[in-house]
C-alpha cells in the first residue's frame, strides 16, 4: 500500500483529493494538514459530509514521525507556500506532487514573472510538469511533479493537437473559458460572495492571468518556438467545472471529420480524454465530478474553434494529482478514477 499525506486538506481540492484517495484500492491516507486554524479539528468538522467516512483530524504540517511515515505528499497549498516545504521533503526522500503553481515551470524566471520570488528554485530542475497526456513517460520516473492549473489543463488538452501537428497559427489562439465558482476556493471574497456573482457572468484578469504562462511555455513546447495566447476568463455561478472555447486560424483549408481523426489519434491512449463525434458538444454537467475532459471541434473555412470540458476540481486538480501518483507508482493511471460523471 502507498502511504500518503496531504499539506493542505482543507481547501476544495485538497478535500476532493481526501474523497479520492479514501477509495483508491493502492492507498492509505495516514494523515492530513489544514491551515494552523484548523489543527487538532477532525475534518468532518469542516467539511459535514465527511461525517463517518473521514474522521482524520488535521495535524501540524511537517511533522517529524509524518514526514518519515508517508511515501509521497500531496501539496493542496496556495503558491508561495509549497516552496516551503518542497525542500525538506525531498531531502527526506519522498515523492511529492504539488497542486499550486510553485513547481509547474522549470524556469525560475518564468515564475518569477507571474508570481512571486522562488525561495525553493534549487529543485525546479528536477520537477515534471503533470500533465498526463504530454509527459506520460516522464511522470512515471518523476519524484517531484507540479500539478497543472485548471485553465491550463482544459486550454491545452484542447490545443495540442494543433500545435503539435502544425496545423495552427500559433501567433493568433485564443482562449475564453468560464469557471465555477469553486476555482476560487473556500476562502471568503467580495468577487465570489453570492449576491456579487449569482445571477452574472463576469469577466476578470484579462490577458493578466497568471494560468497565461502555462499555456504559453507548454503550447510553445509543442511548436517548438514561443507562444503568447490571447487568455480571457470568466466567472459564472455555477459550483464547478470549467469550459474553454479555443479559436484559432488553420494553416491550410481541413475538413472537420479529418481533424477529429486527427485529435481522436493524439488521444487514442488517453483514457481520460473524450473526443465527441457528430453534432454533440462539451459540457461541465457531463463531466462533473469526474476525471474526464471531453473535447468538440467546429470548422468554417479557415477558422476552428475547440471545446473543451472538465471539472475544475478532478481533471483539474485533485483527480490528476491522483492520475499522476498512479504514473509515477506503475498502477493503471485510470486506478480510484473510474468514478463516472455526477449527473444531472
């Protein structure tokens, strides 16, 4: 059995990652930390519904006799404070896999540029950025991987293939994507307090947002040169999910059926991955809850345009965190996954 800890258990997708793990067949959660609020407090205390199925109370991060006890360690952290504790827990020899921004980019400067100073910048060249579907062999020999982003992971599973097979302007993408309110996490805001985002859709950090960067760095990976996507997100008040609508210009004139055999052979061993044929497209509700990303494709002359559907908190965090741990550990990547969409 996998013996696995997690810094950070009390935020939405450190609590999604808790409901995963306690079904993982390989797993055994052996303990939790939350913020220094929270210690001592069981977290059916902070989350009801855990009532009866998690009775783990929150520890202090870091502990000694924890650190020593897991085999791998899950950040659900803010940016800024994974690089505190990254460091020592590799030093210690365990396997880590972060879900805030800290380790998704080998370049120091890069982060620096849309976050804060890199205090732990000694381990960046080690880390692999954790999305399945491009870097699958490197996951599996990975001891230090940095969860995607959301946005990044809904807009780049719906790019890629374009990029990778040349058959996109790279100098004109362009991604509008709608979130649920949940990617902003538990903490109180003005932004998401209900009577301010019910009822609205609001646009915010427009070409400013920091999941610009991953976009950037792994579509211009694909096309081997560098890429500056056009990013526009937007709040809707819906609870979960994310849906990214990427527009670009092809290089040459492509029927819709040959573009989706294309995509539907760029994921062909990607269980996670859905290419919708015929008239159907993507929609959160019928990914909810689940590791899936379901992928359309419209064409008119010259243009495309690429849906892209996932649930912010699975695919976009805690169930690819899991996706990932599977990879590095040899397991069916699919393993505590299998879970289908929660619907209606």
């Amino acid at each position: 059995m996998i013996k696995a800890g997690i810094i950070g258990a009390g935020g939405y997708a450190g609590v999604t990652l808790v409901s995963i793990l306690l079904r993982h067949p390989q797993v055994e959660l052996i303990w939790i930390s939350s913020e220094p609020a929270h210690e001592g407090k069981k977290l059916s205390e902070l989350y009801p519904f855990m009532r009866g199925i998690c009775e783990l109370k929150c520890k202090k991060a870091m502990e000694e006799k924890d650190v020593k006890a897991a085999d791998i360690v899950f950040l659900g952290v803010p940016h800024g404070l994974a690089m505190d504790f990254v460091p020592d827990l590799r030093k210690a020899g365990k396997k880590v896999i972060d879900l805030s921004a800290d380790y998704r980019f080998k370049d120091k400067e890069v982060y620096e540029k849309w976050y804060i100073k890199h205090k732990g910048a000694e381990y960046l060249k080690e880390t692999v950025y954790g999305l399945p579907e491009l870097y699958k062999d490197k996951i599996k020999k990975a001891e230090l991987i940095g969860n995607p982003g959301c946005y990044p992971t809904a807009a780049i599973l719906g790019a890629a293939p374009l990029v990778k097979e040349g058959l996109i302007d790279t100098s004109n993408i362009f991604v509008d994507a709608k979130t649920g309110v949940s990617g902003a996490g538990r903490g109180l805001n003005l932004v998401t307090h209900f009577p301010e985002c019910n009822e609205g859709v609001a646009a915010y950090k427009v070409m400013t947002h920091r999941h610009s960067a991953e976009m950037d760095v792994e579509l211009g990976s694909l096309a081997g040169k560098n890429i500056e996507v056009a990013f526009a997100p937007h709040l809707v008040p819906m609870n979960r999910g994310i849906l990214a609508s990427i527009y670009g210009i092809l290089k040459k004139k492509i029927d819709q059926q040959k573009l989706i055999d294309i995509y539907k052979k760029f994921y062909k061993n990607e269980p996670f991955v859905r290419v919708i044929e015929g008239q159907g497209l993507p929609s959160t509700k019928e990914v909810y809850a689940s590791n899936y990303c379901d992928i359309a494709l419209r064409v008119s002359e010259n243009k495309v345009v690429v849906l892209s559907a996932i649930d912010n908190l699975v695919k976009g965090a805690a169930g690819q965190a899991v996706q990932n741990m599977n990879l590095v550990y040899g397991l069916d990547e699919k393993l505590g996954l299998e879970s289908v969409p929660v619907y209606p």
